[in-house]
C-alpha cells in the first residue's frame, strides 16, 4: 500500500511540473519580448495571471507593440505596472500577420555584366 502513495505523489508532482515550470520567476537580467513570449512566459512576471497574459497575447495579434507604453491599452496593466517590471520587458519586431509573406521579394542582379576582351 505505501508503494501504491508513493507512485500515486510521484505521478500528481510530475502532473504539476509544467505548471510550476511556468511560473519559475525571471532570472536578474533576463527579459520578455511582449511580442513573442507566450502566455506561459508572459505568467512568469509577478502579478500576472492567465487571464492578464492572455488579454496581452490577444492585443499583440490586433496591434502588435511598438514600444512598452503600448501594453497600457490592456485591461489590468497599469502605469505603476509597467514602471514595476520595465526592466523585464522589451518590445522586439513584430511577427508578420498570419497569411502575409514575410519574406523580402527576390532581389534583381544588379552585378555588372562580365567585360569582353
């Protein structure tokens, strides 16, 4: 019977691991691009749930950030917020929207033609 608790505790803790994983708190200097984290590492910043990292994924897909003042226009992210965890936060280029090429068009050869001798 106390091998059968203890598989039992081992399975629940590895069932918990990637929830714990998640909300492992950011190191000193490591940052979140608020345009490419997931919401997963968006709940790694104090104070921020599923719900707000969610709503700030679903703002980045109609308008992605240009600037970390931008993450203002999410409900629940205050001024005192951002000034709080500035320093975990940067703002990097913007994915292409869904369905766009991203890839810069073919470029001409503008190299000069061989000369004849």
């Amino acid at each position: 019977m106390t091998r059968f608790r203890l598989l039992v505790a081992l399975l629940a803790l590895l069932s918990a691991a990637p929830a714990l994983a998640a909300k492992r708190p950011l190191a000193g200097g490591e940052r979140l691009d608020l345009n490419h984290a997931s919401v997963a590492e968006l709940m790694r910043l104090p104070g921020v749930g599923r719900k707000k990292a969610e709503a700030i994924a679903a703002q980045r897909t109609r308008t992605p950030f240009r600037r970390l003042e931008d993450v203002l226009v999410v409900k629940g992210v205050s001024p005192g917020w951002l000034e709080k965890h500035r320093a975990h936060l940067t703002v990097g280029v913007a994915a292409a929207p869904p369905g766009k090429n991203s890839a810069a068009p073919p470029s001409k050869n503008t190299a000069a033609p061989p000369s004849k001798k």
